[in-house]
C-alpha cells in the first residue's frame, strides 16, 4: 500500500491496473508490448518482474534453474488473542515449517498475522478446502497454541515451493529482476529484499549510462552486479533450507548442532545477522 501510494504520485509514471500484456518484442532497437485492450506501447526497454514463473522471461528465450523442494506453501492472515510484540517468529518442526508475521492489532482484542505454512503438497490442498473452523483447530494445534485460538482473516492462497535463478538477466533492450530474475526460498525472508535490490540496481546503471535506458552497457552492468549480489545468497539460501525441512535423522542433527554452534559464536553470529539484514546497503 505504501509503495503504490508513492508510485501513484511519481511524476511520469502511469499505472495501467487490471491490463495484461497479450505480446512482448524487443531487439536492438525497441521494445514493444500489446496490451490485451490493443493498446501497443513501445519503450527504450521492457522490465519483466512477473513473478518466478515468468512468461517474459521464457518469451525472450531466456532458461532458470528450477530448484523444486518438493512441498507447497500456504499464506493467510490470522487473527489471535495473544499479542505479536512485533516479532516474526520461524520454527521448524518434524514435518512442517512455520512463520508467523506480524501484521497489525486490527482493533478487536488481540491482533493479526500472516501466517506461512510449508508442508508436503498434499497437505497443503487438504488445509486450502478444509471449513473454517477445522483449519482454525489445526491451525492453533499446529502453532502449539502459542497465540492462543487461531481464527482465520482472509482467503487462503498456496503455491509450490519452487527457488528459480535466471541464466541470464538481461537480453536486447530486456531486464529481469525481482522474482522473474531470483525466486528466493522465503526460508531467510530475502526475496522482497532481492527485488528492491534488482529495481535499485537497474535503476543506478540507468542513471550513470549514456542516456539509454536500454543499452547494451546498461544492462551489461547491471546484470554483472545483481549477480554478484545475488549469486552466493542464492545458493546459500538453498543449503540451508535444505537442511531445515529435511527430517531425515542426519539433517534434524546437522541443525540442532548447527544451531547450538551458531548461538555460542557470537562472531559467527554476528556476521550471518549483518549478512541477512544486509546492513551495507
């Protein structure tokens, strides 16, 4: 909300909400997209940001690796009676992994937050169609009543857990970013964070070039430097959410003893907090 407020008031910037775009083509020398009312737009360049499955992206022929981890998530908003204090909370149990995110007090007794359920995907599309009041018991089960009763706030919605990274960032006159470009795990919350990171970066390369949004030099280094941001965080992430939703007896111990090192080492500590918080930006 607050985001498209600002965008809404930014000089040179037209929302066109509820069209899609029926065709895209870009070469050396423009880009060009037909809406789906048939209004044709042409460009110096075309951003794809639509998501990690992106038809732009495989329109302009460009591959991702797909990591699939093989489960499903599910996001809806919850009320509870017991306060947030502002504080995310992330567990993981044999079986399940689990987030709670603050949203707001909501003005009745207690406040609300967005609950995120990773589980295998037949699990998930059994809690997506359950009634409302055997998802809100399961769900207080499955939260160990650390809010006391769950009541459930808004549609459930779900998808499959699936991190993708492009090959490439960028082609003529086409940039990739947020998560058309890095479909982070949402293990480390990094993926919000990862598309500002590309949109700030697109747009730096833009403001030092030569005057054209789309050429070759642009993206050239954007692509180089969102890559290296992004390249190690990405495989990272992938490591450890690997080793925190597998429940095979060697990865339960490899994260309880991960877990107990971590918190002795305040070096360490230290250091993986900066990274994530990512402080130097």
């Amino acid at each position: 909300r607050a985001l498209y407020r600002v965008a809404e008031q930014t000089p040179g910037l037209e929302i066109r909400a509820g069209e899609g775009i029926e065709t895209a083509r870009h070469n050396a020398q423009s880009a060009v997209v037909t809406l789906t009312d048939g209004t044709e737009l042409t460009a110096d360049l075309l951003v794809g940001a639509d998501g990690r499955f992106s038809r732009l992206r495989d329109n302009a022929g460009i591959g991702a690796i797909v990591h699939d981890f093989g489960r499903s998530i599910l996001v809806c908003r919850m009320h509870h009676p017991e306060s947030h204090a502002h504080t995310a909370l992330q567990w993981f149990d044999e079986g399940q992994t689990i987030a709670l995110l603050p949203i707001a007090p909501d003005g009745r007794e207690g406040a609300s937050s967005s609950l995120v359920l990773t589980l295998e995907n037949d699990e998930i599309a059994r809690l997506k169609t359950l009634d409302a009041d055997a998802f809100n018991a399961e769900i207080t089960e499955r939260t160990q009543g650390r809010m006391g009763p769950m009541e459930l706030e808004s549609p459930r919605c779900s998808y499959p857990l699936k991190a993708v990274y492009a090959h490439r960032f960028h082609a003529p006159r086409f940039a990739l970013i947020g998560d058309a470009a890095v479909g982070m795990h949402p293990i480390t919350a990094h993926g919000f964070n990862l598309g500002l990171k590309g949109q700030e970066t697109l747009a730096r390369a833009i403001a030092d070039g030569p005057g054209d949004a789309g050429a070759p030099i642009v993206l050239s280094k954007f692509a180089r430097t969102h890559r290296m941001a992004t390249a190690p965080l990405f495989a990272a992430t992938n490591a450890i959410a690997t080793v925190y939703t597998r429940d095979e007896t060697p990865f339960l111990a490899a994260r309880k003893l991960g877990l107990a090192v971590a918190n002795r080492l305040l070096p360490f500590k230290s250091a993986v907090t900066s990274m994530l918080m990512d402080r130097n930006s």
